[in-house]
C-alpha cells in the first residue's frame, strides 16, 4: 500500500512540474519582445485619399526596423505616392505591405523629403522595383553628407546585416526650392521652406486638400531633439513660415498626424520657448548650469515624451549655439 501512496505522489509530482514548466513557458512568450516579423506600420486617414503611416513612437529597434518615424500616401488615380521609404529594404517591404492593406493600387511615386535615414535609406528597395524617386536638390546633398553617419548609427541598431544594404538616391532631382507637379489629378508641391531638424529638410504640401507633409519640422507627441548641426533659430523660423500657410492637417516626421493647433503645441511652441528663453539667457551672462536648472523648473513641455532624455540636451546646444554667435 505504502509502495502504491508514494508512486502516485511521483505521478502527481512529475504531473504538477510539467505544467508549471509550461505556465512559465506560456508567461514568457507573452513577455517576448515583438520580432521585425511582428512589427507593422499603423495607416493613419488624415483626409480623402492621405494616409500618415505611424511608426514606432519610442526608440529605434531591431524589431521595428529602425522605423521610429511617421512617413506617409496619396492615393491617386494612377496609383500612389508615397512619402519617405524607411531605413532599410525591411522597413521598406513593410511600408509597402501596409499601403496594400489600404489600397491595392501600384506605388508610382517616391518622394523624398526628409535627410535622416529612416525617411529615406529603404530608397533601395523601391528603385529596384522601377518605381522613380524624386527630391529637391539641397535634401539630397545633405542625405550624402550623412550617409556614413547613419551607417554607422543603423548598424548599432540592426547589427551587421546592415552591411548588406545598398544606398539609392533620387533619380529626379529638383534644382530650386519649389516644384509644383500632378500624379492622377492630384497637384503636389515639393518645397523647401527653410532649415529645421536637418538643414536641407524639404515638405510636400498638398494645396486641394490643405495638407502638409512636414517631416522632422514637426515631432507630434515626444520632444523634437536638436543635433549638434540643427540651427535652433532657424527651425523656429520655418516652423513659422509652415503654419503660415494655414494648413488644416500637419504629417509629422514622428508622431501622429493632427491639425496645426497640435503641431503647434508639440513643436512650435517648444522652439518658440527655447529660442526666447535662451537667448535672454545669453544676453544676460546667465551661466549655462543655472539656465538649465531655471528652465527645467515648472517646465510646460514635461508631458512630452523623452523630456528626459532631450530637454537638458536641447537648451545646452541651443546656448552653446547662441554663445558663440
């Protein structure tokens, strides 16, 4: 009898191990990090026909393919436009595969707008496809001058396989800072309004419909960040110029799309502030310890997201910058 007892509590034993060995196996498949595979782009309506594709909001990843930016289409009658093609030939199919979720029409336009590499280093993929690809002149010269740079920062990312990947530039390139065209009865213009995150930054402003494809001018919902090179006071004046022009609904380099009242918050606010605050700090031989500390306190932008990580950063290069001039 005591043989029989303990052999049915070995049974019961090696019964209870196996399923906690799979409750804890369960468990941690749902706390798995999503895979490039898993990662999709969020299509966005804006307006009849426009489409923001939303990216990931917080950091570049290997998983989302460096794709932390919003880019964007237009569908028109001959197929779509698109704006901006990602950072990599993955990120690029998976641009792709979410316009077809939207509209099974052909890709017939790339344009490029914005000089970072994940608005733009997918170009690869969609020139081996046939598809033509066209920016301004001035947001090409500043996607060579920093085409090693975002090498080398996509490959701390993505690891070695972005080795792999073939640079392509627009085929159509655009002297001047304005050009007006059509694709499928739909009239668009490429402009380039001024210096912002990057110099040579460019928009693509849709005047039937009002709306502007802004790029890296705007950062809806997180904390734009200045670069060493970004002239602050420039982006503020661009911004300016931008909402001059009164659209009703604004496409973020980051963020979701909204109309210029969100912009404005997000983003022209926050240069305005910067630009103000830190040149009366200047002038007034404030220490750059103390302006910082004075403006973190009861700071407006904290529900920003990364003010953490970006806002110190921001008003010390905006200092250094103002110092120096």
């Amino acid at each position: 009898m005591e043989t029989v007892i303990y052999s049915t509590f070995i049974t019961l034993g090696i019964f209870m191990n196996r399923i906690l060995l799979l409750i804890t196996l369960f468990l941690s498949c749902l706390s798995l990090p999503a895979t490039a595979s898993d990662f999709e782009l969020t299509s966005e309506k804006v307006a009849d026909d426009v489409y923001a594709l939303i990216g990931e909001i917080g950091p570049r990843t290997k998983e989302n393919e460096a794709l932390n930016n919003t880019m964007g289409f237009v569908i028109t009658d001959e197929g779509v436009v698109l704006v901006g093609s990602g950072a990599t030939e993955s990120g690029a199919k998976l641009i792709e595969k979410a316009i077809a979720k939207v509209t099974d029409k052909p890709i017939k336009q790339l344009i490029n707008i914005g000089a970072q590499d994940h608005h733009w280093m997918g170009n690869s993929y969609f020139a081996s496809k046939k598809i033509p690809i066209m920016a301004l002149a001035g947001t090409v010269r500043s996607q060579k001058n920093h085409t090693d740079d975002h090498l080398a920062r996509l490959k701390k990312v993505l690891g070695q396989a972005i080795n792999k990947e073939k640079v392509a530039y627009a085929d159509t390139v655009i002297k001047g800072k304005d050009h007006r065209f059509e694709v499928g009865g739909k009239t668009f213009e490429l402009k380039f309004l001024g210096a912002s995150h990057f110099s040579d930054d460019a928009v693509l402003w849709l005047p039937q419909e009002k709306v502007i494809f802004a790029g890296d001018m705007v950062f809806n919902d997180r904390m734009l960040g200045i670069h060493p090179f970004t002239d602050v006071k420039a982006w503020n004046d661009t911004f300016k110029k931008m909402a001059s022009m009164k659209p009703k609904f604004v496409i973020p380099g980051h963020g979701h799309a909204g109309g210029l009242e969100k912009a404005q918050k997000d983003t022209g606010d926050y240069l305005n502030w910067l630009v103000t605050e830190v040149s009366k700090s200047v002038e007034d031989w404030e220490g750059l310890a103390d302006v910082t500390e004075r403006l973190e306190e009861n700071n407006p932008f904290t529900y920003l997201k990364f003010y953490e990580g970006w806002n110190g950063k921001n008003i010390s290069r905006t200092y250094l910058q103002f110092e120096n001039k």
